[in-house]
C-alpha cells in the first residue's frame, strides 16, 4: 500500500476496510479539484468583491484563495471570527463583514446555480452573492462506477447548495447526496449508516478541517494527503497521498488480499500443527 501511495495507520484498518459497505465522500478538494475560480458577481455594490477578499484574507480554504486571486490587491489585516460550518465575520473601517452561505446571513435569495454561492453582508444587510465554480476530478467518476458495480452504496456529504449537488451527484453517478450540511450535520449522517450497516464498514473519505469529526467517527476514515488539512490527515486511519480518489480502489484490493493471506496463513498453521 506504501509503495501505491496509500499510508495505513494500523492493521485493524485493513480489516475493516475488507468489509466495506457503504463509501461517504466530501465533495470539495474531494471528488472535485478544489480549484475554484470566481464565475459570476452579482451586486449593485461594487466594492463587494474587495469585503469578501477582507474577510477571507486569513484562510487558505480552496474557496478563500480564489476570492483572493480574483481580487487581485494587497489586503489589510483584521480580526477574523470563524463561525464554523456557515462563514467568517472580521470588521473593517468600522463596518461589520458576513461572508458565508446562505445559513450565516438572512433573507438571502434562493440561488439556482451550478456552483458554491458565497453570500455577503454588511451590517448585517445583505448586499450580493459571488459564484464560484469548481470541476470534478477525472477519475472520480470511474471510482464511483466501480463501487457501485461492486454493490457497495456510494453517499455524497457537500455543504453546498442543492442544485449543486444534484449536478455533482448525476455528473458522478453518486447513489445518494445530500446537501446544505454543517459539520454536525455530515457527523450525524455517519452515524445513521453506521447504526444501519449490519455489521459492514462505513468509511468517510474527506479534505478539509471540518472534515475531521466525521473522518473520526466514520469506522474508518480516509483523508486526501495532497490537498488535505492537517486535522484530516491526524484525524484518518487511511491517508492518500496523491488525492486520487481512485486509490480508494487499491486500497480496498489490498486489504482483501491481505486478508486472504491471514486466512491462509492461519489454515498452513492449524493444519502443520
């Protein structure tokens, strides 16, 4: 597995990917790229991409940087409060700044757009939305195709929009997604497929930091190596190095593979002695 580009932290793991059921997987950085780029603006304030940059000048989420890049200026420093799963709030020349999705802001419009909508506020008005688009990974699809053929449920966790997701999803081929969730949401997610397995393994595979709780709590987690947070990579018992969600593939062969060679092993055993 090592010499795949696939990092095990125990042999338990192996084993328990060897009765794999049901494979949950982030979206962003994920089954996509994470190289989002700036599509559309829409507001009647023309400073709103200059807020939004503010706002995210501290973070390097996919989402952040491509903000930032379509900014394009040197930006100041200010105080930044993360409030998780929503957005971020930071304050400049004495206006309040929102960015985040549509659950950090009120009375936002009902977007119906292929792409993550980035909301904007200020002094808790509303004053526009930026879109920003991302593309899918070239061999997220076949990784898909394949679990399904090997009658493993594919499950597709995304905090973004819902005709987002549906696009994603049929794009993929993914059996079941859901959209819209906070961190909480995705860890209860799990959960239900854990309670419902029948004794097969629930494995997670995810990205980011907020991915963290669910890769912990999944029955074993799988993290992206290249693109991935810290807190992914600590938090999973399987980490990728290269991010190509088709390793996913080797890993399950391996772990079968190995486990027949455990059966054999103990069959030569039982049987010299």
């Amino acid at each position: 597995s090592s010499k795949a580009g696939i990092l095990v932290k125990g042999s338990v793991y192996l084993e328990k990917l060897s009765h794999i059921k049901t494979a949950v997987f982030d979206k962003t950085g994920t089954l996509t790229n994470g190289n989002f780029e700036v599509v559309e603006i829409n507001s009647g304030n023309p400073e709103i991409l200059k807020y939004a940059a503010i706002a995210e000048s501290g973070s390097n989420h996919p989402i952040a940087k491509a903000i930032k890049k379509a900014y394009g200026k040197d930006l100041p420093i200010c105080p930044i409060t993360e409030i998780s799963g929503k957005g971020i709030k930071t304050e400049f020349e004495g206006k309040e700044i929102l960015v985040g999705n549509a659950k950090l802001i009120n009375n936002t419009p009902k977007i119906d757009h292929i792409g993550t909508v980035v909301y904007v506020a200020i002094n808790g008005k509303y004053i526009g939305n930026i879109i920003i688009a991302d593309t899918v990974k070239k061999d997220s699809a076949y990784t898909i195709n394949e679990l399904n053929n090997r009658n493993i449920e594919t499950v597709m966790l995304t905090g973004d929009c819902e005709s987002t997701a549906k696009a994603i999803q049929a794009q993929l081929g993914v059996k079941t997604a859901f959209a819209e969730l906070l961190p909480s949401d995705k860890v209860a997610k799990i959960e239900n497929y854990i309670t419902n397995s029948n004794n097969g393994t629930t494995i997670f595979v995810g990205d980011g930091i907020h991915d963290a709780p669910v890769l912990t709590r999944a029955d074993v987690g799988i993290a992206m190596g290249g693109l991935g947070s810290d807190a992914a990579i600590e938090a999973a018992d399987i980490v990728i190095m290269d991010d190509n969600p088709a390793k996913i593939l080797n890993a399950i062969s391996i772990s079968k593979k190995t486990m027949s060679i455990v059966k054999q092993n103990i069959i030569f055993a039982i049987g010299v002695k």
